[in-house]
C-alpha cells in the first residue's frame, strides 16, 4: 500500500494528498474517496449501499452546487446579524433546496435505520459521515443568520 504524505498549506487552507504510486490532489471530495477507500475500517460513509449512495450524492451536491449561496454569504464562526439582512432570490432558492436535501435526507435514514433495525445516530444518514463534514460549514453559514433563515 502506498503511503500517503499529507503536504499542508496554510495559504488557501486545504491539505493535498500525494505518494509515488499516485499523482496529487487536492479537492476535497476526492480525498475524502480515497481516505475511505484506504481505511474500508472506518465509518467514513454509511455502511448501508443504500445510504452511502444517498450519502455520496448529498456530498457530491454540497460539493458541486449553490454557487450563489457560496458567492454571498462565508462561513463566519464569529458574527450575529440582526435587523434587515437582505438574502438576494438566488441565495433563498439555494437555501430552500439545500433544506430539502436535509429534510429529505433524514426521512429517508430514519425510515432505512428502522428497516434495518439499526441505531439513528441523528446526522444526515444516521452516524456521522463525510456527507455531514461538506455541509458543516454551512450551518455556520446560516447561524449568524437566526431570525431569517
């Protein structure tokens, strides 16, 4: 097995992931693939097919998608906005379809963990899995924003 040396640079904040037997990468989706492909062990994504797939598509949209949303509101661990903050009509549907991957996402685990007979740990599809880390930092998107959102 290859060994993997983690390169990290603190301009741009992102690790990339390299060896001889592999050529570099350095999107975030990829190596969060490959970390699951090389440790199967670890609950990296739900051990359910039928989850993980669900798993890696949320992921792969989070990944992918909501550019205005991205473009206008940043993660922001610090501020609380109040009064009138405008969400502009792009950012609201981004918004609202991002709720109904979660809603959807949730219905769904819950009611395949019940088929399963299996623990509902409460993340989007059951324990906690890549799929929650690429929305995390969305939430601290939407926590500055209590009353709007």
């Amino acid at each position: 097995m290859a060994v993997l040396i983690p390169d990290y640079h603190l301009v741009g904040l992102y690790t990339r992931y390299s060896s001889k037997q592999y050529s570099t990468t350095t999107d975030s989706l990829a190596i969060c693939e490959f970390l699951a492909e090389s440790n199967p062990t670890l609950p990296l994504w739900p051990k359910d097919r039928y989850l993980r797939v669900l798993a890696r598509g949320a992921a792969a949209q989070m990944h992918s998608s909501f550019p205005v949303l991205r473009n206008t509101f940043h993660t922001n661990f610090l501020a609380r906005y109040t009064g009138n903050v405008p969400i502009p009509d792009g950012a609201a549907a981004e918004i609202a379809r991002m709720l109904r991957i979660w809603d959807s996402a949730r219905k769904g685990t819950k009611e395949r963990l019940a088929l399963l007979g299996e623990v509902n740990e409460r993340f989007l599809f059951g324990g906690f899995s890549i799929a929650d880390a690429f929305f995390w930092p969305v939430l601290w998107v939407f926590l500055p924003f209590p009353n709007k959102i």
